[in-house]
C-alpha cells in the first residue's frame, strides 16, 4: 500500500486574524467532550495543535502526565511554546509533523486529540497500518 502523503494546502494560513480566533479557543469550549476522561497520568498527543491554547489547557489538566502537540507548521508552534511557557507549563513539547506521518511507537499516548483538523488534511481518513483498513 502506498505510503499516505499530504495532498491538501492548510489554506487559512497562520495570519494574526486566524490565530485570534484559534487562540480563543480552551479545552473547555472545544473540548469538552474529552475533559471528563482526562487522568492526572495520561499521556496525549493533540495533532495539529495550532498555537497551543488548547494543548497548554490539556498539560494543566494532567499535571502528572505529559501532552506533545504536533503541527505541520513550525511558525505556529513558536507561539504555542510561548504560551505554554508564559503558563508555567513544564509537562508539554511541540514538534513539526505531518499528520500523515506521525512516527511515535504505538501506545506513546493514552489519547490522540485532534480539533479542527481532519477537514484540513488530504486523508482524513487516514489508514491502519496494521490492518489497512
Ligand atoms: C484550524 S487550525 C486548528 C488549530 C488547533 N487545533 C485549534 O483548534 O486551535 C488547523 C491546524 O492544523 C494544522 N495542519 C494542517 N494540516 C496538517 C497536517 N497534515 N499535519 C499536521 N498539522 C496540520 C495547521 O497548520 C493548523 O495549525
């Protein structure tokens, strides 16, 4: 099976207005689903974590635990680090990734999150690499 590869353009862009708006952003408004589910533990990988806001609010809610955010942009995530930082964060990093291409071991994380991603990317779908289903 061919290796899945990014075909799609990330067309809103990282412009000061876009990240107002994703900087708006908390686990609780837009990640409420996942909130009662955390462990202080957990380890959680937010995939395309934009500029942080969200994965900074994760680290807090797992303060024993550990969360990597990943984006495919390096830019984003010098604000993402910074946001982290200026919350005193110390459980969490950042790392350039492509969704399509993640290479952590399986059972690296207790929870992969992703919030307004998967419409962005060229197999949202993506592939089992086990299975290939
Ligand atoms: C709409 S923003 C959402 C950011 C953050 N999750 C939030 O909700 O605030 C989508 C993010 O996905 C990233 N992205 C798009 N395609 C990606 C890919 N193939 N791999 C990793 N990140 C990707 C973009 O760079 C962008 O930062």
């Amino acid at each position: 099976m061919p290796e899945a590869r990014e075909t799609a353009v990330y067309t809103h862009g990282h412009h000061e207005s876009v990240l107002r708006s994703h900087t708006w952003r908390t686990a609780a408004n837009s990640a409420a689903y996942l909130l009662g589910s955390l462990k202080p533990h957990m380890r959680i990988l937010d995939v395309g974590c934009g500029p942080g806001t969200i994965t900074a609010d994760l680290a807090a809610l797992v303060p024993d635990g550990h969360v990597t955010g990943v984006d495919h942009a390096p830019g984003v995530l010098e604000q993402a680090r910074a946001t982290a930082a200026g919350r005193g964060l110390t459980n969490v990093d950042f790392a350039v990734a492509d969704v399509h291409a993640l290479d952590h071991p399986d059972d690296t994380f207790c929870v992969v999150h992703a919030h307004q991603v998967l419409q962005h990317v060229g197999d949202p779908c993506g592939r089992c690499a086990r299975c290939g289903g």
